[in-house]
C-alpha cells in the first residue's frame, strides 16, 4: 500500500464550482452560507461561460460540480456535457444521494469520473441526525442505482464529534456499497458549522483515530485521502493558495482560492460580466504571502482554539493548510 502526502503542484488545478446553493437538506454543519454567497441558480448559458474562463488549464484541472445540492440544477446534465466537450482532467459530482432530475438518465458513466456521496454517519440515527431525515436512505439507493448503472461512486464524510465514534463501522460498510474512493473531511468552521467549535475533534482523538481506520479502508482495496491537519515543527508548510491553483467560485460570482476565506468577503477574484476579475487589496491573497510560525494564517485567525504553545511561545504543532492531503493507495 502506497502511504503518501499529496505535494501541491504549480501544475495541478482545482475547480470547485457552486453553480447553486439551494438544497433540500440543512445539515448542521452546512458550509454554504447564503449571507455571503447568495441564492443564485446560475442558469446553464452562465455555467458555460464560466467554464469557459477556466477552460485554457482544462486539461490539468480536476473540475467539482456542487453546491447546494447540484443535482436540483434542472440542467446539471448539460453542464456535465459542456465540461467534457472542455476536457477538463476529471469531472465529479457531489451530492447528497437524492440524485433530483433524473440526473443518471441523462449522463454516462463515460461523462464523469466520479458521482461523490456525503455520508455523515455509519447508522441512519447518526447520519440523518447531522445530515436530515431520508438522507441515510437517499445515499443507500442512489449508490446502488449509480453502480448499476456502470458509476464509479466515492464517499465524502465529514467526521466532527457527533460521528467519529461510528468511523470505526465504515471499513466493512463502505465494502458492502462497492465505493471506489473514500475521503475523509474535517469540520470546517464556516457556514452552520462556524457556530458551534464543539463540533470539531481534539488533535490527540484525530491523530488516534483517522490513520489507523484510513489504513482499514484502504486494506479493503479502497483509495482513502485524508486531511493532515497538523504538522510536527519539522515538517515544510506550504500554503496551497501559494504554490497550486485551486478556485472555489460560487453562484453570486466569488472567486476564493482558499475555502477558509469563505464566509468572509476575501476573495481574490470575482466574475463580472463573465470576465474573471482581480480584486483590489486587501483580499486572501495578501494572508497567503504572511509567514507565521502557526502554520495557515486563516486558521490563527479564525480557529485559534486549534492552536496551542510551549511556555516559551512557540506553537507546539503547526496547523497545515487544509488543501494538504495524505493518500493511501491499496
Ligand atoms: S447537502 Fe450539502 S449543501 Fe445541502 S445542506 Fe447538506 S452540506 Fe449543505
Ligand atoms: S487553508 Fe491556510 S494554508 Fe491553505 S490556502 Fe487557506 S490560508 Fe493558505
């Protein structure tokens, strides 16, 4: 089994593109917030513009259909169509596992690389608490109508202290469903989930618990990618915002590269009449530049709880950049 960092790359890019942010769910540690994003269905004629701006790396680019749910997007099918004719590197859709529209009857399996689904619990109790009634169900059925249909499915859980005592099921579960990749998520704090930090695991219960089940899942011949979350003092920190390309664009027409800037009006850049626009200073591209001893400068800024120091005022541990991910290849 290959155990490895992912490095950031100059020559890798990602695109994570809210084309909406209505839902039919409202979990309790939704990242969307409306205050700062907008309501916005982005209508196909504009997806594909926006596509279009991002389009010159398409081919190096790993492109992310979300929102919301995107599957409420009546055209998401289109954009799907748009962004293969584009040749992005890799297309996926994250979901909720309601799968609206009938979305799997109007693509491929050819279309996609990946139709991601967020599971927030290995029991319904657990899993719909977070995440909604019907919403254990909704992945269930939709993983098993999209491998019957030819999908390759991968699996988003987003573990926090509501659910991480039920990590330890997913092995054996995300066997039984047939999922091709398994990503592990850390609470972020913004969107619903800035509100409460009880949400968020301590270093010492996160160090304990998610190598070793990642090592588990991967043993079932899974690919499991993992957030590193925390740096010993030797370890190189990179900001990702720094060194790769990742763009999170959402429907009103922000453009982050960082999502821990995201609840705040940081961005970089912005879409106006559908030409991708610098922002004037002070915006997230002035943080990534400082060079602290903590690590991620949003992370001091806003989680400072995460952080803690020797008596002589160096940190114990730097926080890595939330874009730094270790992958277990079976
Ligand atoms: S499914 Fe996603 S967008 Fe919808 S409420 Fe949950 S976290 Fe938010
Ligand atoms: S999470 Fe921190 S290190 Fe990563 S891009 Fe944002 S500011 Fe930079």
């Amino acid at each position: 089994m290959q155990n490895q960092t992912v490095a950031f790359s100059k020559n890798s890019s990602n695109l994570f593109f809210h084309i909406l942010t209505k839902c039919n769910l409202s979990c309790s540690h939704c990242y969307i917030n409306k205050k700062q994003h907008g309501d916005r269905t982005l209508s196909i004629e504009t997806i594909r513009d926006w596509l279009g701006l991002f389009s010159q790396k398409a081919a190096q680019t790993n492109l992310v259909l979300l929102g919301g749910e995107p599957t409420l997007h009546p055209d998401l099918h289109l954009a799907v169509k748009e962004a293969g004719h584009l040749k992005f590197k890799s297309i996926t859709i994250d979901t909720n596992g309601f799968l609206f529209h009938d979305i799997l009857e109007k693509i491929i399996p050819d279309d996609l690389d990946f139709l991601s689904f967020s599971l927030d619990g290995a029991t319904q109790d657990t899993n719909d608490l977070i995440r909604g009634k019907g919403s254990y169900d909704a992945v269930f059925s939709g993983i098993q109508k999209a491998r019957e249909k030819g999908f390759s499915c991968s699996m988003i859980y987003t573990v926090s202290d509501k659910n991480i005592h039920e990590l330890d099921q997913m092995p054996t579960l995300v066997k039984k469903l047939g999922i091709d990749r398994f990503f592990i998520q850390v609470i972020g704090m913004r969107g619903e989930s800035s509100k409460s930090r009880a949400l968020q695991v301590s270093k010492d219960l996160w160090l304990k618990t998610i190598p070793e089940i990642a090592e588990k899942i991967a043993d079932q011949g899974i690919i499991v990618t993992y957030p590193k979350v925390f740096l010993s003092n030797d370890d190189q920190f990179q900001c990702a915002a720094n060194v790769a390309k990742n763009y999170f664009v959402f429907p009103n027409g922000r453009v982050y590269q960082c999502p821990i800037c995201e609840d705040f009006p940081l961005h970089s850049h912005e879409i106006r009449d559908n030409k991708l626009v610098a922002m004037p200073q002070i915006n997230e591209m002035d943080l990534f530049k400082l060079d602290i001893p903590e690590g991620c400068v949003m992370n001091k800024m806003i989680q400072p709880g995460n952080l803690a120091y020797e008596k002589d005022g160096r940190p114990r541990h730097k926080i890595a950049c939330c874009m730094l991910k270790q992958e277990l290849i079976p």
